[in-house]
C-alpha cells in the first residue's frame, strides 16, 4: 500500500492537484486521500478506482512503481 500511496501522491501532484481537489472528484472525503497517500490503511478496489478515475489514469497505472 505504501508504494500505491506513494504513486497517488506523484500523479496527484504531476496533475497540480491537492488533496481536497482529488477527494472532490473521486467523490471521497479528503481525509482518506491523506491516509490513503500515507499508506495508513487498506483501501478497497472500489476506492482505488474512483481515484484513478479522479486522476484520469487507468487503475492499473496505480500500481506502475518502476516509473
């Protein structure tokens, strides 16, 4: 999870988006973007996507570490 939090926070940033700005378009409160990017919890799928699709990325782009 720490990797995925890491890759959110890095394409968050790349996007010049914040933490509220990407809570508002996943439609998820933006404590969870924080404890997300912080890898202080498990996240579900369902959460992980609509993140992704806040981002513009396809899912699978979260989990793309060697970049």
């Amino acid at each position: 999870m720490k990797k995925v939090g890491q890759r959110i926070r890095h394409l968050r940033k790349e996007k010049g988006m914040s933490q509220q700005d990407l809570a508002l378009e996943a439609d998820i409160p933006k404590t969870q973007v924080g404890r997300v990017e912080r890898a202080e919890n498990n996240t579900s799928l369902v959460t992980l996507n609509r993140i992704a699709n806040a981002l513009e990325v396809p899912l699978s782009t979260l989990f793309l570490f060697g970049e």
